[in-house]
C-alpha cells in the first residue's frame, strides 16, 4: 500500500472512529471492553486492510470488519463472570441472536436496512425483522425506574414521555447537579439519563460521577449535541450516548440497551 492509500485509509477510519466505539460500548455494555473491540478491529484492519471494503461507505466498512470479530469472539460474555455481566450473561440467553446489534446499527448509528444487512450478512428483510423482534423482546423483558437529568423542560418532558411509554417509572426530573444528587439520594434508579449542560451552568458529568463513586454499576446514558467530545478513547467516558437532536427510536433503543446490563430487579422473569 502506497503513502497516499495509507494516509487515506486512516482517514476513513478515523472519521468514524467515535461512532465504532459508541456501538462496542452500547453492545458491551462497558467502555473498557467496547473500546477492547473497536481496538481489535482496528488491528484487524493494520494487518490485512483488504478486509476494509472501500466500494462500501466507509462507516458501514469499519463496522463490517467490527462484525467479524464480534460474530466468532463477542457476542457474549466469558463464563464465569459475576456481578452486572453474570446478569446480562443471563438475559442475553433470553434474546434472539442478533437482534441488539440490529437495533443498535439501526436506530443509534442509523443505518439503514441495507447496510445493517451488509454489515450482519444478512438480507434487508432480516434486519428489519430483526429490529422488529428486539422491540417486542425487550419490551416484554425490560422494567425499571429512571432518573432524568434536564434542564430543558420540553425535551426532559419528551423524555419523560417515551421512557413511561416503554413501561418504565420516572423517579424524578433534576435540572441541576446538586438536584440530580439530591433527587438520586431520595430514590435509587435503575438507570439515569443526564444532559451534559444544566441550567446554572453545572454540570451533568460532575453530577453522575459524584453518584457513581457509591454506585458504580448504575448504567448512565449520556445526551449531547458533541457526542464525539465522549468518544476519544481517552480516560472515563460513557458507554451509553446519545446525540442531540434524537429521535424517539434512538432513545427507546438505548434505554433498553443499557437496561440490559442493570440489576436483576429490572429484569422481568
């Protein structure tokens, strides 16, 4: 491979980056081991980059190759696990194959039933089908209580409006950092969904790590207009974003997603 082919394979890869690692970690439920994967791929990549599909574009390229080493090592957790993976470990078991990677390229990364076909070798009909089953699934399998964390009063009424939608209960709405630690103190979430900026200026992240420091296993979904400012890489980042502007499906996608690797009390039997 030339310089020039060289230089501009890195910026194909590069410009997508932020997104490989929003969708390992939203898949793992972790940034540690969504990173570990996007890593893996990369190298896959360094290795043999006939296995980048340059006739394809190029995000749906780099997730292709993502799937090629998700489908025979990922997928599912080491035996043995404990704690928040054991419990995913269990649940997983209950989903039909391949359906949280659908629901994911599909609404989260918006892809379309073409590309998520390409990118899971299957055909545009499957994917469809299979977005349409996580739906149903998770619906059926998934209830818990959230913390909103919004100084917007429309969109966190918005949000307020699809999670109760989804059959899970609003434990309160905090406008600033000291509310949401306040509010959290009150009432334990299953999950919390955080804006970044707050209304006196505070800010989302502070809150949630002040949370977290007692409550580590808490999965947070983070909301930005600048996702890409969270997925460098580059010290504690979120496993669970969304950008702004968003849309229903892609909050019902990542709610459900990281209600998957909540406690056992938010799983339904």
């Amino acid at each position: 491979m030339s310089t020039e082919q060289a230089q501009d394979l890195t910026s194909k890869i590069g410009a997508n980056l932020p997104f490989l690692r929003r969708y390992a970690r939203a898949l793992t439920g972790s940034q540690v081991e969504g990173d570990k994967y996007a890593v893996a791929t990369l190298e896959a990549i360094l290795s043999d980059t006939s296995v980048f599909d340059h006739d394809a574009a190029n995000k749906v390229a780099l997730f292709k190759v993502f799937h090629s080493i998700w489908s025979t090592s990922g997928a599912t957790f080491e035996s043995g696990e404990t704690g928040i993976a054991a419990k995913a470990q269990e649940h997983l078991s209950r989903l039909t194959s391949g359906t949280r990677e659908a629901l994911l390229l599909h609404t989260i990364e918006e892809l379309s039933f073409d590309d998520v076909a390409f990118v899971l070798d299957i055909s545009p009909e499957e994917a469809a089908k299979l977005v349409d089953i996580a739906y149903t699934e998770m619906a059926k399998s998934l209830a818990g209580k959230v913390m909103i964390i919004e100084d917007e009063a429309i969109i966190a009424m918005d949000l307020e409006a699809i999670v109760t939608d989804m059959g899970h209960a609003v434990t309160g709405i905090a406008r600033t950092a000291d509310a949401a630690v306040s509010l959290y103190k009150t009432e334990k979430p299953h999950l919390i969904m955080s804006d970044i900026q707050l209304a006196d200026n505070s800010s989302g992240i502070d809150a949630v790590n002040k949370i977290i420091e007692n409550d580590p296993d808490v999965p947070v979904i983070f909301i930005t207009a600048f996702p890409e400012r969270l997925l460098t890489g580059e010290g504690p980042e979120p496993a669970f974003l969304i950008a702004k502007p968003y849309t229903e499906d892609q909050v019902r996608s990542a709610v459900s997603q990281a209600m998957f690797f909540s406690s056992t009390e938010t799983l339904k039997a």
